[in-house]
C-alpha cells in the first residue's frame, strides 16, 4: 500500500506491542465497506436496519460504561506541564506512552488490526493533513469511512514525507478505569485505550482535528478551529462566509444548515452549509482567511433533531448513516427522544432492553428509549444545502466570524468588536450559561473561550497570542468579528428572539456590515444594531422589544468584567497584555 519508511517503521513497532491475528489495509472501496458492513452484522457490532425506509444505515449499542467523551481521562502530553497550561489535564510523555503501551499489550489478539490512511480536508488540499489511525474496530473503521476521507490515493499524497499524525486505537477491555485518550502534539500522536465511544475513538474528529492540529496551526501559522462553516447568499447570487463558534447547547448546527424564513427565502437569500463543527483556516495569497471543513460527515447529538428544529441535519441521516445509541423500532427504524411525539411501541432501547413508552419520564434521564448522547454518523453529501465549495480544497473566504453563547440577561443579540483585538477579547472571555440539560445547577456561567476548552491542545494563553499574531498577519484583510446571543430572556424566563430560521435576519445584518452597508451605535461592549436595520419583516416582534434585546445594561456588564478579571488569572503571565488592556478599556467604558 505505502513504501513511506515512517508509516512502515510505526506500524511494524505496532505490530510488535499488540499482536494482532489479523491486518487489513483499508482502501476506502465501497466493495470493501459493503464487506465490513457484512462482517460488523456477522460480529454482532452493527444491525442492519430497513433497507426501504433507511437504505444502508446501521445501529450500534456501545457498552453502557462508555458513552460520551471522557474529559477527565483526556490528556496532552507535551515536555513540560506550562506547554499544556492550566485547562488541559497533563502527563509526562514518556510516563504516560509507558502507561499506555503496558495497558494496550497484546490486546489485539485474536484480534484484526485495521489500517485506516484518512485525509482530514479534500485529498491534495493544500490545506489538508494527513492521518492513519490503527484500531480493532470494524464499527470505527465504518465511521471513519463516513467521517473522513479514506483512501489509497492518501498514499500518494503522503509520499515519503513524515508529516502525518499516528494514531493508536484499542478497544481492550473497555475498562473506565484504565481508559485514557491522550494526545502527545510533539509527536503528531494519539492513542485511545479502553473505548468503543465515537467521540474518544473516532481519532480524525476531536483529538486531530482540534487538538492536535490547533498546536500545528500554532506553529505553522494557521488556525484548528472549533467552528460552524456557511454560506449566506442574497438574492444577487453573491455568496459571504462566516465561521462562528458556540458552546454546547447553543445551537451550533441548527445555524449551519440554516433555512431562512419563507419571507427572506421568496426575496432569493439561501444558505449553503460548508461545516457543521470544525474550520482549519489559512491565510491565501490574496491576504483573506480561508477555512475548509476537514471532516467528511457530521458526528451529530439525535435527542432534539427533528424536522422543525434541524430539517437538514434530519435529512442527513436518511441514507448510508450509523445510528449510535437510539431506539430501535418495531419496523427497522429508529427513534430518540425529540424527533416527534409518537411514543414507540414495542421498541428496544439503546441498552438492548424492552422500552415501555407507559414508564417514560421527559425530566428522568433513566427512562429515556434512546440515550441523551446518542449520535448519528452521516455522510455530509446527503445533507441537502451542502455547499458547492465543499469538496474544493481552495477553501472558502471568511467575511465574519460570530462567537455567541446562552446569556439570559448579559449579551445583546448581536454586537460587533471595534477591531481585530477587541474580537479576540471577546473570544477569550465567551461564556454560556448551563441548562437543564446540563449536570448540576442552572444558569451557573461556565467560560469556554472560542469554544475551545476542551480541544485546545496548548496553553490556552498561547492560543490567545497566536489569534492576536494572525490578526496582525491579516491586517485590514481580517475578518469582521461578532457576538450573538439567541437566548436573551423576559421576566417569565422566556426567549424574546425566535431563533432557528430567523437567525438568518442577524445574519444579514453582520454581512451588511462587513460590506459597509448597515449603521451601528457605538456602545460600552461595541457596535449594536440600529433596531431599523434588522429586518423584522412578517416577524411578530415590535421595534420595541427588540431595542429591548439590543440594550446593553451597565450594571450586568460591570458585574460581567469582574468575572472575566476572575477568568484571566487561571492564565497566569501567559494572557497576553493586549487582553488585560481590553478588559481595562471596558471597565472605563462601563463608568
């Protein structure tokens, strides 16, 4: 398959440490996928659902211990413990590669080790990377078909270069005790012991594509960006991007396979979906960001999917997808909490236990049919607003970048930064508050800068310093920077803005400005919205309880920049002085 003498060396050493019975290099071929399917139904690791109603797609029940990502047991392992700051777990490399290799020995036999070699972005992409990922998974393999671009050309593209991330995947014994995902970004090296969970196993998604690249993109001067991708275009035909970033909960893929308002989509305006999670964005030789989607498919959360809140996302999954997790229906179809209001009969649950719909309590977790992380693994061909610029490895030219999160009182429903700096002061500071779906209290703030808590696989204050040095780099050419937030409240706790498809209407505002088209107020936090210029055309709202949502209340913010002054100590004298200077422009402007 590959004559690469680092691809040959590792493997042999891999070999060697876990014994497999078995080695199958995957090519990427549907005769071979068919294959695997086959042999994944035989092994009892997928079902076969209704090939009428959900041609080529398959369940898969993961063991109940090991069903969502594990933070706790996530590490980066770089030289020193200050590389990987005060928000990543961290263990000496060379402890913890012995840890691991003791753990994973001989745990493939009687095993197949399969070789997966995975483009992350459109093969030849001058903006892609490259991956081969070891597992005894024929349920992995089938996801990394679907998630990322498998191939034999991968080969070809690789040559002999020693530019590609190893990664190591072994089931064992799918003990929690000893499970670890940990990343060595020195090494281009991942390894993930004791799961079958997509999230910790799924090498190219998270553990590449976040956190291992953000700390190539550190030093080889690009960006690894936890990020929605789309395409607005008007009614000319003109097509504007932007990236944006949320926390969890904040309806990140609802924006990115957005469908405008009957209003807005009459007068032509259309949105065309380049990514759903994840943005790699250079800097091209005319000066602009251009980002790409480095995955393949969508890794999406089914309980709530339904064809009013994400018609597309729903869609996604008619064909060829896996199902992980959710309720198997009585006819070969499958179900979760969310998609609609017809409580199956005689379904299986995710466990593979008997469901009684009578038993189900919406606020107890415990008697749900289908589990609250339960996931879809869909090709992003089937979604049908797929942008054109998908496949192209030219990347997508970025107007605007939108950071939000959910703020019942604080943020306005959408405000601009004065400049470069002053939109990464906003990053760093991006905050959400916790909902009922979240464990413990609500409405606690929890700061996720850029939304890159968990996958930032550096020192976070570092991360800071390289957005401020690709603003510099980007000069007048950067793009735009913004704030939304969705979920302002009334006095009941009710959302005042309708959201989903309106969303659209703030859309075209942030373009308008980016263009030099819409007026702003300047305020204490930035630029906000003159109420006139968005658009509440067929929209039940007045001017008033919109300037309602656009006000920005002193007192909250004052309080607001007391926790952010609270936030940037964990950084120690890596904050970079620009931000505690933004932060001390703010408290002047609040007085």
């Amino acid at each position: 398959m590959t004559n690469n003498k680092t691809v040959l060396a590792w493997l042999d050493e891999m070999k060697a440490l876990l014994t497999p019975d078995n080695i199958v290099w995957v090519d990427g071929s549907d005769e071979q996928r068919d294959e695997l399917r086959r042999l994944a139904v035989e092994l009892g690791e997928l079902e076969k659902l209704n090939e009428e109603k959900l041609p080529g797609c398959y369940l898969h029940r993961t063991n109940p211990n090991d069903v969502a990502r594990v933070e706790d047991r996530t590490f980066i392992c770089t030289s020193t413990k200050e590389m990987a700051g005060p928000t990543n777990n961290w263990c000496d490399p060379k402890e913890m590669y012995e840890k691991l290799y003791n753990i994973a020995r001989g745990s493939y036999k009687g095993r197949t080790m399969y070789i997966i070699p995975y483009s992350m972005g459109p093969i030849g992409s001058p903006l892609a990377k490259i991956g081969v990922e070891i597992t005894d998974s024929v349920y992995v393999v089938l996801n990394m078909l679907i998630m990322t671009r498998v191939s034999t050309k991968v080969w070809d593209v690789l040559g002999d270069s020693n530019d590609w991330v190893r990664g190591l995947h072994s089931r064992c014994d799918v003990d929690p005790e000893k499970r670890y995902i940990c990343h060595f970004p020195e090494d281009n090296t991942i390894i993930s012991v004791n799961s079958g969970y997509g999230g910790n196993v799924l090498l190219g998604k998270k553990c590449f594509a976040l956190r291992i690249a953000s700390f190539q993109g550190w030093k080889e001067g690009w960006m690894a960006e936890h990020m929605l991708i789309l395409g607005l275009q008007n009614p000319k035909g003109e097509v504007h991007y932007i990236a944006a970033a949320f926390p969890s909960a904040c309806g990140k893929t609802n924006l990115a396979m957005l469908i405008p308002p009957e209003y807005l989509r009459k007068k032509g305006y259309k949105v065309w979906t380049v990514g759903d999670d994840i943005a790699w964005m250079r800097i091209g030789e005319d000066g602009r960001l251009y980002a790409i989607n480095p995955e393949n498919g969508f890794f999406g959360v089914a309980p709530g999917t339904n064809e009013h809140s994400n018609f597309n996302a729903l869609e996604s999954t008619k064909k060829n997808t896996i199902f992980t997790n959710v309720a198997l229906c009585e006819d070969g179809t499958v179900w979760w909490e969310g998609l609609n209001k017809n409580l199956p009969e005689n379904a299986i649950d995710w466990r593979g236990n008997p469901w009684d719909p009578a038993k189900f309590n919406k606020a107890d977790k415990t008697t749900c049919a289908a589990h609250p992380n339960s996931r879809f693994t869909a090709p992003a061909e089937n979604c049908p607003c797929i942008s054109d610029e998908f496949n192209k490895g030219a990347g997508v030219p970025i107007s605007a970048i939108v950071f939000g999160g959910r703020r019942a009182k604080c943020a306005p429903l959408v405000y601009q930064s004065r400049d470069w700096e002053n939109g990464v002061f906003i990053g760093s500071a991006m905050a959400s508050e916790t909902t009922a779906a979240a464990a413990g209290a609500v409405g606690v703030v929890r700061r996720d800068p850029m939304a890159m808590l968990p996958f930032c696989g550096y020192h976070m204050g570092d991360y800071f310093r390289h957005w401020l040095e690709m603003g510099k780099k980007l000069g007048d050419k950067a793009p735009k920077i913004f704030n939304v937030n969705w979920f302002r409240t009334d006095d009941e706790g009710n959302f005042i803005w309708p959201g989903f498809g309106d969303n659209m209407r703030v859309l075209n505002w942030i373009i308008d400005r980016c263009e030099g088209k819409a007026t702003a107020s300047e305020t204490a936090i930035g630029y906000v919205p003159q109420p006139e210029d968005i658009d509440l055309t067929d929209l039940d709202m007045d001017l008033d309880t919109l300037k309602d949502i656009l006000t920005v209340d002193k007192a909250v913010w004052e309080k607001e920049a007391a926790e952010i002054e609270e936030h940037y100590k964990k950084f120690g004298d890596h904050l970079p002085a620009e931000l505690r200077a933004q932060l001390d422009t703010l408290k002047a402007n609040l007085k």
